[in-house]
C-alpha cells in the first residue's frame, strides 16, 4: 500500500470521526501534554485506532489525538510524538504531519524539551525556534517523491515561519513570558551527548539540542505549511560543566515550565 493510500485512509477515519475544519495542529513535546486538560469539547482517539499510525513508546508521550476547541479554535494535538530512535523509519516519524495537512490543516505548532546550549538560557526557559540543523543522518524526504504532496526538493530558506514567529514573540512580551530565540539541532539519540559532542554542535551554531522536531518540520514545508516551533529547556547541556542528566529529570523540568508554554500557545492560537 503506497504512502497516498495510507494517508488518505487515515484522515478517513479522522473524518469519520471529526467533520469540521481545524485550524491548528500541535505537536506536544516530552512532558508537555498537560495543555490538553484547556483543550474543551474533546475528542479523543487513541494512536491504535487510526489506520496506519505508529504508536508512542516514550514516558511522557501520551499516544492520544486529541480534537477540541481552544480559545475559540478548532485544534488537533499530537499527544505524544514519534521518534527515529525508537526504531520508525523517518515516514512513519512524520506520517501523522501527512495526515494533518490532507485533513486541510496549514498552521503547524511544534514542541520539544530540549537541552540549552546557550550559557545566556536557563532551565525551564522557552526558546522560540528561528531555525534549525539537521544532525540525525537522515531525510525524511529520501526516497520516492510524491508530487502530489510537494516538490522533490523543498525550500528550507524560512522553516519556521517568520510572522507565526514574530507573533508569538509579541505574545510573549505582552504576557511578560520570558522567551529565547535561537537554533535548534536534531540529533538521533537516545544516548545524550557526550561533552565532545556538544561542543561540536555549540561551534556549528545551534542554541539547543534534542532528538525530534527536524523531521516534521522538513515535512511540513515540504507540504507548504506555515510552522511555529517552541523549545522547553529543561537542563543546560554545557560542555565544560555538564551534569549527570536523565529522562526523569527533563519531565520534571519540562511541568514546571508547563504553566507559560500553554499561556503562550494558547494566545498564539487564539491569534492565528
């Protein structure tokens, strides 16, 4: 069965289900799926259900699509995402982001918890992506292109889109929500890095480091949808000061910065 196929029997089923139009999708990150409890009117469909759609099988990834109203929008949240290192291929990674955007969705927010860089940021800052680095060795796009879906080689020039990013920066001045900006960089995990690695990755340019996000972007600009990415820095990945680091740790981080990255995303919705 191509790739058409299973897309378009997917968002059937999601049809089937949900008939009316969604404005925004989000993509939660690690820790961070307690906005669902703003979302009203839920309607909640486990990953199992869906035809063709892997399933999470990380801590902190619900494995919940959830479709409901917030702050008077109709959005669909990724409860839970997937993840090269948990042995997908990279289209089985972005398969539900085919999904959205057959589901007529053009507005794309994108989470993460990620390790900072940046010896200006703290743990528990929000750091709005202004662009990225791809360091996981691999394309969602290598293999058969689908014209249908977009063309063989994409633009990457505004990745994430630069009026989603400036009007969630003023959101977050108005709300006086401390936020970052900077580079973000895509590794494949699930070890974290070793000190050599992060002082490569700082001298390349990158602000923050994760394992996700890179692919479901690529894939959303390969479709022409409009892409916000936000990062939760849950510990400060520095190379000459770096501490024992574990997943109980970044979901520790990642609630207590719960309460501003749902005011943020909440006003952004309201306002897109």
């Amino acid at each position: 069965m191509d790739l058409l196929t299973r897309i378009k029997e997917a968002k059937d089923y999601i049809k089937n289900n949900f008939s009316e139009e969604i404005d925004v999708a989000i993509i939660l990150g690690t820790g961070l799926g307690s906005i669902v409890n703003d979302i009203e009117d839920k309607l909640i469909i486990p990953y199992k259900n869906i035809p063709h759609f892997p399933v999470s099988t990380v801590v902190g990834h619900a494995g919940e699509l959830i479709i409901g109203k917030l702050m008077g929008k109709n959005v669909l949240a990724l409860n839970g995402r997937f993840h090269y290192y948990e042995g997908y291929q990279m289209e089985e990674v972005t398969f539900a982001v085919r999904v959205f955007k057959a589901l007529g969705i053009n507005n794309l927010i994108v989470s993460n918890a990620a390790g900072g860089m940046n010896p200006a940021f703290e743990p528990g800052d929000l750091m709005i992506i202004s662009d990225h680095i791809n360091m996981i060795g691999t394309s969602p796009l290598i293999g058969k292109n689908y014209d249908e879906l977009g063309p063989r080689f994409p633009d990457m020039s505004e990745a994430y889109n630069r009026q989603l990013r400036e009007k969630a920066i003023n959101i977050a001045n108005k709300f006086e929500i401390k936020v970052q900006q900077g580079v973000y960089v895509a590794v494949s995990g699930p070890t974290y890095e070793t000190p050599a690695e992060l002082k490569m990755l700082r001298l390349l340019g990158a602000d923050d480091v994760g394992m996700s996000t890179v692919p479901e972007v690529i894939i959303a600009n390969h479709m022409g949808m409009k892409v916000l990415g936000i990062s939760c820095i849950t510990d400060m990945a520095i190379a000459d000061s770096l501490e024992p680091l574990d997943h109980k740790k970044v979901l520790e981080t990642a609630n207590k910065a719960m309460k501003k990255f749902v005011s943020l995303v909440k006003e952004t919705v309201k306002e897109i």
